[in-house]
C-alpha cells in the first residue's frame, strides 16, 4: 500500500514505513540485507542516520556501497561498490555461521504471531495452484545466525496470518525456548516494521505486539489488518514522521535506479 497516511500530504505509508525501517539500524554495524524493502531501508541508513554501516550481501559483498537500489544479489553494482568480495561458501560458513555480523534484514510473503516466515509456497485457494514464491535463499541462516534480526513488509491479513502455509525461515518457533532448544545462537526477531507501525515480540511469550503506530494508524486498523488476535502494548508510541533529508534520500536513491538514470 502506498496511499498517503491519514492527516500527511508530504509522503506515503511506503515511505514512512521505509524511514522507519532505515532508523532502526542507527547503531548498527554489520547488516546482511535482503533484496527488496531490506535493501531499500538499509542503502537508506547509510545515507542518513549510519553512514559507517556495513552492508553484506549474499553474494559474497561486503562492504557495498551501491549508488542505486540492487536489482538483485548479483547485481553488478554491490561487487563494483564493496570493500570485499568473497566466496559464498565463505561468506556462510565463517562470516554469518561465525557470529560476525550482527544484524540481519529481511523481508516476508507471509510472518505468523512469533514472526516466522514464509517465502516459498502460498496456497492460493480451491481448485487454484499453490502460488510458488522466490524461496528461502540465506533467509534461514540469516535469521538463526545473526546477532538480531529486522524485517520490514506491508501490513495486510494475507501477509500477516495464523498459520503460515509453509515455514521457510524460523523467527520464534512456537514461543519462548524453541530457538535456544535448536541451538540458533541469534536473538531472533526483535522487530518487525510495517506500514502501519512496529511490532516487537514480547519478552514472555515471544509473540508479536504491536507497540507503536504510525502518525495517522489506529490500533483497530492495525488489528483489521491482522490475521491473528493481536496484542497491543499498555503504552503504544507514535513513530516520528520523515525528515525532509531522509525522504530527500530516499527518493533520491530510488530515482537513482529508474531507465536512462545515470548511477555514475
């Protein structure tokens, strides 16, 4: 969804999801970004609240420093633009297995209530064929290996269900435990970013709570718009709205990236 929030003429639900999905990698250092609204938020926060943040990619880049949003992993642009380029072998097996990056983005078809995620197979209804989705990709060992994980996706009943039609990726199992009882050394899913606002799992049970809105959403909205009985926090907070910078940026990576744009 892209419609401008409720009450804002000055940017979309898109963008203020992007935004917000940029600041919550201030303070990190190492992030293996996802192709898609991961990579969008995480080119973002190098432009604006992290200029120093690494940027992995799955295939083998470290270091990239694209002049425009990747097309894909193997966009030309992430080898050209990074410090580094190693095997993927090498990349999993020392740099993500190893504990050496601290935090992980990715993006979802489908997440359940402990932000599990479906990027495989969707069943699309009586007498239809499944709906087969781009697949797993490093999103598993992304999501039990690094130091946390972010995931940034609209909000919508189809995408927010009670029961994923297929688990490619565990965030928390079926609640607290399951993560440590598979030996995953990660700390999981510690937030995940909408349109509509942020959801964070709950110390106690690990399930998804909504804990702040965008300007504009209203909790029954977000409920509505959820495919399970969703917990709401006791003090729910309101994300701050873009700055004219970070949407300056944002739109300007995005233009970046159109036919006949020069990104050099």
């Amino acid at each position: 969804m892209t419609a401008t929030p409720a009450g804002t003429t000055d940017f979309t639900s898109d963008e203020l999801m992007e935004v917000n999905a940029a600041r919550a990698l201030a303070d990190a250092t190492t992030c293996f970004v996802g192709i898609g609204l991961p990579s969008t938020a995480a080119n973002l926060a190098r432009a604006t609240v992290n200029p120093g943040l690494v940027l992995i990619y799955e295939s083998g880049t470290i270091g990239s420093k694209p002049t425009r949003l990747p097309l894909s992993i193997g966009d030309g642009e992430l080898a050209d633009t990074a410090d580094a380029v190693v095997p993927v072998p090498e990349m999993f097996n020392y740099w993500l297995q190893g504990g050496r990056i601290d935090v992980g983005f990715l993006g979802a078809a489908q997440v359940d209530r402990y932000a599990n995620i479906n990027t495989t197979v969707v069943d699309r209804g009586p007498d239809k064929p499944e709906g087969r989705l781009p697949g797993a990709g490093g999103a598993p060992e992304i999501a039990s290996n690094c130091g946390k994980v972010l995931m940034v996706l609209r909000h919508a009943t189809r995408n927010f269900v009670e029961r994923l039609d297929f688990v490619t990726t565990m965030g928390h199992g079926g609640g607290p435990g399951d993560r440590k009882k598979l030996g995953m050394p990660g700390a999981g899913p510690v937030a995940v970013i909408t349109d509509l606002g942020v959801l964070r799992p709950d110390p106690a049970t690990a399930e998804l709570v909504l804990t702040e809105l965008h300007p504009g959403v209203t909790v029954e909205r977000v409920r509505a718009a959820t495919g399970w009985e969703l917990t709401v926090a006791g003090t729910v907070g309101t994300t701050e709205p873009p700055t004219p910078h970070e949407l300056a940026a944002l739109r300007a990576l995005k233009a970046a990236g159109k036919p006949g744009k020069e990104t050099r």
